[in-house]
C-alpha cells in the first residue's frame, strides 16, 4: 500500500516545479523543471500501479 501522505508530497513538489518553471526566464531551468515534474508524475503513477491504487 502507498502512503497517501507521501504521495501527497511528491505532488506537491511536482507542482512546485510546475510553478516555478512558470515563473523562471531561463529556459534551460524551466526545461529541467519541467522534466523532473514529469518524471515526478511517472513515479507516482508507477507507485499507484504497482500498489493496485488509483490516483483518486
């Protein structure tokens, strides 16, 4: 079973990064933000997989 606590957390920092890709001029630190919010949703979405769960 995932904990829904740490999900909620590795959420949150997925849209930290979405965030602070937003708020960035440089577009090399906004790529890379961008990428680790998406292997950040992967992640998630593996853990949720692999514990039968759904992102709900």
């Amino acid at each position: 079973m995932v904990d829904k606590e740490t999900i909620a957390k590795m959420a949150s920092r997925v849209e930290q990064c979405r965030r602070l890709a937003k708020s960035t001029t440089d577009k090399r630190t906004a790529r890379v933000l961008l990428q680790m919010a998406q292997e950040g949703e992967a992640d998630i979405a593996r853990m949720l997989a692999e514990s039968g769960q759904s992102e709900a």
